[in-house]
C-alpha cells in the first residue's frame, strides 16, 4: 500500500477531475434551439436498498449505491451481470470461467476467486429481495428487469452476512395492470441469436399478471486451435418468468414470482498463456457447462397505522443444479481435466416493519431466516486417468434480527443507529481426495470428516447526515460486516482438515457527498472509504504432482483497504447526456497469519499485492437523441470504461486482467412501436481472461479461460 501521501495526491487528483469534469458540464451550452436555458432536471432514480416503507431516491440515501434501470440496462445491451464488470468504480463483476454462471465478483477489493460452493461471497447477490446462498447460478441471462441496484460497501446491518464488500439487488417488472406487449430480436458476431419478450395485462379488478421469456442460441465464439477442434463456446439456454400481483384492498398486496431457466453448453476456452497470445488456444476437451434452476418469491404487503407503516413478508425458495466439466491444464494433452456437480436448495424468510414510530423517528426492523443444504461432488482426470469422485454435503441454517433508527435531530441532520444480530450453524459431511471415495451416479460416499460449528455476530451502523441545502448532503458513517465461518468441500489435501475456518470481519468507514446544481442539470456523489478486515478468507492454491492442484481455505491474514470514487451525470441541452466515474482503491496487509507463496514461511509475504484489487476503475459515457422529423427518433451512444490489471492469487503468480472497454451504438426508432439497433461492444478487441492459474509444478501451463472479444450486432425490438 502507498503512503498516506500518495494515497492524499491520488484522492485530490480524482477529486479535482471530477471537479474539471462538473465545471465543463456547468459552463456548457446548456440551450434548447430556441435560445431559452434548459431547466429539465435529470431523471430521479429511486433505491430499495433502505427496506424503508417508500423507495427512496438514490440522491437521498447515505451510502454509495448506483441505480441501472430498465433503459439502461437495454442501453447498454446487458444479458448477464458480468456485463456490468466495467460499468462502476470499484467494481469487478467477474464470473470464475470454470463453469457457465459462477460469480466472483469484487467491490472495494473484496472478493473470492474459486469456484467452491461452500466458500460464502464477499458480495452478496439479491433477486427480488431473496439472497441467492452460493455463487452458483448468479451469471446467468437476466430477463425482463426494472432495475440493478449495486451497492459499494459492507451492508450487514439490513443485508446481514456476506456483503462486506457490498450487494447487487435485481428487481423483477411488475405487471401495471395496462394490457401490452414487448419482444426483442439480437443477432450477434459468434453467431449468437437472442429472443425475448413480455406480455402482461389484467385477470381481473384485483389481479395483475406479466409473463416474460427468453431464448438463446450461442454458436460458439471462440476457435480452438487443436487439430480438429472447431468452435468453442456454444450454448442454447431459455429462460420464463411470471409475475401475479393481487391487490385485495388500498393497504395490502401480494405478489408470487416463478423462475425458471436452463443453460446447456461448452466449457470454457482455456488458455495457456505461456505459449498463446490474443484468442488463441489449443485444447483436447472443450467439455460442457450444464445449469437448471428455478425459485419462487412471494413477497406479501400490509399498511399499519396512522403514520404509513409497512408490514412486509418475503419468502423465498431456490434451487439450482450446476454440471461443468473442463480443460484445466489448457493443452492438447489429457493431463488435468476436471468435473464438477453442485446441487443447492435454500429456503428464507424475511418479515420486517417499517414506519414512523413518531415525527421525526423513522425505524426498520425485522427479522430473518435462511436454510440451506449444499452437495458438491468433483472427478479429477490426472495424466489420462480417472481418479475416484470425491466431495462433500453441507447443512446450513442462519437466523438474525435486526433495528434501524432514522432520527432528525432538528435543522439538517439525521443520525443514524442500528445494530444486526446473526446466528449460523453449519453442519458438513467431506469425503477427501485420495482418503474416502464417493459413487458416481448415487453420489453416496465414504466420509472420512464429520463436523459442525456455530457463529454469532453482531453488525452495527452508525452515521450521521448532513443536508447543507435541499439538493446536497453530507454524509459518513462507520459500519461492521462479517463474511461467514465454513469449511472446504474440495478437500484434495489429506493432511489438511477442510474446516472451520473462521469468520471475516470488517470495520468500515465512509464519508460522502451527494449533489445537484445548476438547476437539477447536473449531479455529482464522491464517496470516500477506509476498511480494515481482520482474518480475511482466502483460497491458497497450490499446484500439486499427484493431484493437480490443492485449494486450502484459511484466514490468512488481516489488511487495510481505502480509496475513493466519484460519478457524475449532466444534461447537456435537450439532446446530449454526459456521465463519468472514476474510482481508486488501495490496500495492504497489515498481518500476514498463513503461508501465501508455499516457501515455508510468511517472511516477506506482507509485501504481496492484495488479490482482486484493481487500483484504478474510469468510465465516460456519452449519450445523443434527437427526433428526426418523420424518421423517427435517433440515439447515439458511446462509451469507454478501463479497469487496472489485479492479482488473481495470493501468491501473485496470476493476473486478472484489466483493460479498455469501448462499446457503441446506433439507435432509430421510425416510431414508439419499433426500434433498430446497431451495436458493437468492446470494439478495441482487448483479451480478457476471467481467471489465471499458475500450473507450474504440475504441467509447464497456466488455466486462463478467455472472454469474448469484440462483438457487433443488431437488435429489433418491438411493443403493442
């Protein structure tokens, strides 16, 4: 980490660009043909992220969150979340590469990097208001949004476990109770061919529905090198949803939500970076990726009271089943080929109050159950020949309640005090590589390791809000957040017990700025944060001779993180919208408590990078619609995002890669009923690997499984 000096001259730097940035925007040409100022403020966006009664605007939240509504996100032809990995300072919303749907994703420099279902997020993901329990199943096709939320920093208090370093919340389109209907048609470069569509209307006076689906047939972008090898990277999914909402009364409603997809396809392109360069590779098993799921929310709503209080019950139930099988050593030769079975099924509960206790008392408090069971089972081929599946079983149940207090303290201030109490209890059953064996149809196995423990925590909030006028405040607060205490269900190390290990924690601190000037035209957020993180979890891989590779999960170390990021938006007249982020993040271990290199010892290994930390995130996005007289409407949008190389192991012997994204596209829209678009998304060609794994010690290659690279294509879209 740099000195506070140079972390100083990095921060003012930001700062001072932003301020650049604001000031052009300000002093721009800001008048409509007819020479009168344009005073149209940019669209308010609001935020569920506060569980409060009402959905609040982003502008008055005390906490660094970004809203992607429906438009953007059709702007920006986003089809999974790892589309959004450029979009936002600070963070990487990766996918592991091993298997269609594995999420790894960074904020603030926390995250995983491991495709091990029982290792718990550091970002947690929440669809329709139900935290998904394992990164599995999270990367894939999203269908008929209202909105992305992210949020950037631990969110224990309201989100309890496994958010330290922050949430993403996707929220469903609810039916309106107006009869319509949408589909959309894209065609990409890969060849890759995309339908969707919605239709939603009444059943009744009460009853609302809207039902979406989507379809996907991928070709394969990818070429593999190898002799007789052929397009990698095919995959045919789908993807339904429905949507009932039943309004009995003025003060209740109830809305049920079913999902349910499946994706059959490839596995990855895998690249030894030792020997290839660009989009090449060579391989001998292109494999499979095969994912199914389904989950069921019903959310229920009741007002209570003289003072608009709000009674909610969320209720959720997921399932998913994950396949993969992949060419891990990244040659032409069989040495390491591995295959992988996950089975999860979760159950939660959330019920949760939110109201004015009295004028100038706002509170939120619930409480909260989660269940879950894990199966997860994995077969090694090493050097031609089939090892015995191995594995393990994980019961694991979470309770917590939890109190927020808003509270005016009169003039324009609001202190904010809550606190989160969490119990978890997790239960494994691990059959290890090489000790005990497990059956390859029935998945029954021969334990060697039986075990069980128990955590408690508690996460508190406190801050403090300042509104200096009514369009700007300041705001900070300290916060603790805590990732779980587990065990390994990829136990290959026979001397090595998979568990417990335990518990990640966090003190946060972040000041804010929130603003808009010059007549609503312009907005600006600077947040600026300072985390320590005390036994940070971390995956240790080692290449191993006998087995291929050794992941041990321990508590490796204690570390400090801080940095700073801004975003700002402006109208520009009636035709032009300007948006730039910029975000800077440093960090450093303050306490080195495991082995990270494999020499033997720790000396020295505080002086080691700090893994999925990129130290500069910027983006600068512009936007052009103008009617075009009988044409239509045209829009233009163009966009550049960059993101810093990262360390991908703890040894730092691989390298997430970083780069320049630039994505453009061409809009007409001949009338409110039909739309054509022209699109290219990163049109510079940049190589992207999702993962990069060192196999010295076992075979002269790296695992480097590659994303695409540039990508055109042309989407109709069409309503009723």
């Amino acid at each position: 980490m740099g000195t506070a000096g140079d972390i100083g001259r990095q921060c003012i730097r930001v700062t001072a660009a932003l301020a650049l940035v604001a000031s052009v925007m300000l002093h721009a040409d800001t008048t409509l043909d007819d020479g009168v100022p344009d005073s149209r403020p940019l669209e308010e966006v609001v935020t569920t992220a506060t569980k409060k009664s009402e959905a609040e605007a982003a502008q008055d939240v005390a906490l660094a969150v970004t809203v992607l509504g429906g438009e953007a996100l059709a702007e920006r032809r986003v089809t999974d979340l790892e589309d959004l990995s450029y979009a936002l300072p600070n963070v990487a919303l990766d996918g592991i590469g091993t298997g269609k749907g594995i999420a790894n994703f960074s904020i603030r420099g926390l995250g995983v990097a491991g495709s091990i279902p029982s290792i718990d997020p550091t970002v947690g993901v929440f669809v329709d208001g139900v935290y998904l329990g394992v990164n599995y199943g999270v990367v894939m096709d999203m269908l008929d949004l209202e909105a992305v939320e992210v949020l950037r920093g631990p969110q224990g208090l309201l989100f309890g476990r496994n958010v330290t370093g922050g949430a993403v919340l996707l929220r469903s389109r609810r039916p309106s109770g107006e009869m319509s209907a949408d589909a959309a048609l894209r065609v990409e470069t890969g060849l890759d061919t995309r339908f969707t569509g919605s239709v939603e209307g009444s059943l009744g006076e009460t009853v609302d529905a809207r039902v979406s689906a989507g379809w996907r047939d991928d070709r394969g972008w990818f070429d593999n090198d190898a002799p007789g090898g052929g397009a990698v990277g095919a995959e045919t999914g789908w993807v339904a949803r429905s949507v009932v909402t039943w309004r009995p009364s003025g003060t209740g409603d109830a809305t049920v939500i079913y999902e349910r997809g499946d994706s059959d396809g490839d596995g990855p392109a895998t690249q030894n970076r030792r020997r290839f360069r660009g989009f090449d590779f060579s391989i001998d098993e292109p494999g499979f990726s095969r994912v199914d799921w389904q989950h069921v929310m019903v959310e229920a709503n009741r007002r209570v009271g003289s003072g608009g209080g709000l009674v909610t019950n969320v209720l959720g139930w997921r399932e998913v089943k994950h396949a993969s099988l992949a060419d891990i050593d990244s040659t032409t030769e069989p040495l390491f080929h591995l295959f992988a079975y996950t089975a999860q099924r979760q159950l939660s509960n959330e019920l949760r109050y939110s109201g004015w206790l009295r004028p100038g008392w706002e509170v939120t408090l619930g409480a909260y159950a989660f269940a879950q069971d894990i199966r997860y089972r994995e077969r090694r081929l090493i050097r031609t020949a089939w090892g015995m599946p191995f594995g393990g079983d994980q019961e694991h149940r979470t309770g917590g309640v939890f109190l927020n207090n808003d509270i005016e303290l009169g003039g324009a201030w609001v202190l904010t005090v809550g606190a989160r109490y969490t119990l978890e209890d997790k239960d494994v059953r691990v059959a290890t590589a090489g000790n005990s064996v497990c059956a390859p149809e029935s998945h029954r196995c021969e334990y060697d390791f039986r075990d069980g423990d128990t955590w408690r925590n508690v996460t508190p909030r406190v801050g403090l809000q300042f509104w200096p006028r009514a369009t700007t405040q300041l705001y900070g607060h300290f916060t603790k957040g805590f990732r779980s205490g587990g065990y390994n269900l990829r136990n290959t190390a026979p001397g090595v017990a998979p568990g417990p290990f335990d518990e990640e924690e966090q003190d946060a601190f972040e000041l804010g700025l929130k603003s808009e000037f010059a007549q609503g035209r312009v907005r600006l957020n600077v947040a600026a944060f300072h985390n320590r993180v005390y036994g940070m979890q971390r995956q240790v891989t080692r290449a191993d001779v006998a087995s291929g590779g050794v992941q041990i999960t321990a508590n490796t170390a204690d570390a400090t993180i801080r940095g700073i990021e801004a975003e700002v938006l402006a109208a520009l007249g009636d035709a032009v919208t300007l948006s730039a982020f910029v975000g800077y993040a440093d960090g450093a271990y303050d306490r080195v408590r495991y082995d990270l290199t494999g020499d033997g010892s720790t000396v020295g290994d505080d002086r080691l990078e700090l893994p999925r930390l990129a130290r500069l995130t910027w983006g600068l996005e512009g936007r052009y619609a103008r009617e075009l007289g009988g044409l239509g409407r045209l829009s233009i949008r163009a966009a550049i995002a960059h993101r810093d190389d990262s360390e991908i192991a703890d040894d730092n012997r691989g390298v997430l890669d970083g780069g320049d994204l630039v994505d453009v596209s061409v809009a007409l829209a001949p009338s409110d009923r039909i739309e054509f678009t022209l699109y290219g998304r990163n049109l510079l060609d940049e190589v992207l690997r999702r993962s990069d794994f060192d196999l010295t010690g076992f075979v002269h290659s790296t695992y480097s499984p590659l994303k695409e690279g540039r990508v055109v294509g042309l989407e109709v879209r069409g309503a009723l």
